[in-house]
C-alpha cells in the first residue's frame, strides 16, 4: 500500500513537469490563450495532486524519498516532423486517452477509501481530473481545425492504437485477470483489485473513447481490436 501511495507521489510530479512542457509547446506553436492558461493551471493542480500523495505516503508510515528520473521530467520533440504532431500525441495519449480513464479510475479507488490523508488526496484529485480530462478534449478539435489539421488527422489515425495499448500493457496485463480481490485494509487506503482496472478500461472504451472519438471521425472500437489482435498473436 505505502509502494503504491509512493509511486502516485513519483507519477504525479512527472504529470506536472510534462503538462508545463506541453504547455510551453501550445505557446510555441500559437495555441489559444486560453489553453495555454489551462494547460498551467493543470500542472499545478498536478503538483497539488503530488504534494498530498506524499502527505497520505507519510500518514501511512512511509519514510522513502520519491525516486524520479530526470529524462522523464520533459517531452522529446522528433525533430523531423512538425511541432503540431508531437503536441497532438502528448494531448491524445496523455489527455485523451490517460486522463479520460483517470476519471472513472479514481472515482472507483476512492469510493471506499476512509483513510482521512488518502481520502482527501482523492477527493482533489477526482475533482481536478474531469477538468484534465477536458482539456484534451478541447485541445485536439483546435488541432483538427488548425492550418496543421490534415496532418494531425492522419496521425491520429495512425497511433490511436498504440495510444490503447500502453494503459492495456500498464492496467489490463493477463496476470491481472486473476487478481480479482484486495484487503480491506488496502481498499480503505484507495487500493483496488487489479482486475478492477481492466473492467474499467472496456467500459471507458464504451462510455468515452468510442462516442469522443467518433464524433472526431476516428474508430476507436476498431483501434482497440487491433490492439487485442496485435496481443491474441504475441500470446500465441
């Protein structure tokens, strides 16, 4: 339980150090001013988020220092292509994609949690998370439409898959299948069984992503089966 509090102490920092670098590109490239002053309020809000994860880390009788590797405190641009395209994998992997299932995550993993530093820390961040999530839903329409709009579609199209399959890889592995229960200790704490987090992926994919996407114009039921056909033959 105190690896798991460390560990949101370590992804949440890294969460505000990548929407400030995101934040500088949409400057960069003449995002609406708006969106830039979202994008940094995001980044404090993640902050916030990492600041209170250590406060419940702490009240659970964690004593370790977070363990952040700098290289991950930053994007890498692909200097061969434009601007626009590498804004637009950060706000479809990260935002459309990350924070739209964080909503239901987090709205799982705190329903049961009755530790006062964890819970607290859940009730920020489930408010703070339907914002994020909205951001990147407000983010790539602008891309869509902007001069770089064709181009952006096309890649889109192209990485929505690979987009599904690092939370598949992160939350949905094969041996997480089993994993269907979790102590009541844990669960008081904000833990939820592992298996919890493959259920909640199907739905978001029924609930959000295939209904978001495709009033964008792409088909993320059909990216999400490649992703499993892509699994079913690595298996076999």
């Amino acid at each position: 339980m105190r690896d798991e509090w460390l560990r949101r102490v370590e992804a949440e920092y890294r969460s505000a150090a990548i929407t400030q670098h995101l934040t500088l590109w949409l400057m960069q490239i003449g995002a609406s001013p708006d969106l830039v002053k979202i994008g940094l309020r995001i980044a404090a809000d993640e902050m916030a988020h990492s600041d209170l994860s250590h406060r419940a880390y702490v009240a659970a009788g964690g004593t370790s220092m977070p363990h952040i590797a700098r290289e991950s405190l930053e994007l890498r641009r692909r200097t061969n292509e434009p601007l626009e395209n590498d804004v637009t994998r950060v706000c479809g992997e990260v935002f459309c994609i990350g924070e739209t299932v964080a909503v239901p995550l987090f709205k799982e993993i705190r329903e049961k949690c009755t530790a006062p530093s964890a819970r607290r820390c859940l009730d920020r961040v489930l408010r703070d998370e339907v914002r994020h999530r909205d951001f990147g839903w407000t983010l790539l329409p602008a891309l869509l439409e902007s001069p770089s709009g064709e181009s952006v579609r096309g890649l889109v199209a192209r990485e929505l898959p690979g987009w599904f399959a690092r939370p598949r890889a992160m939350y949905a592995p094969p041996a997480a299948q089993k994993k269907s229960t979790v102590a009541d200790e844990d669960r008081a704490w904000g833990l939820i069984a592992p298996a919890r987090y493959g259920e909640i992926l199907r739905r978001t994919l029924d609930r959000d992503w295939v209904p978001r996407f495709g009033h964008l114009g792409f088909d993320a039921r059909a990216a999400w089966g490649a992703v499993e056909s892509a699994t079913s033959e690595s298996r076999a």
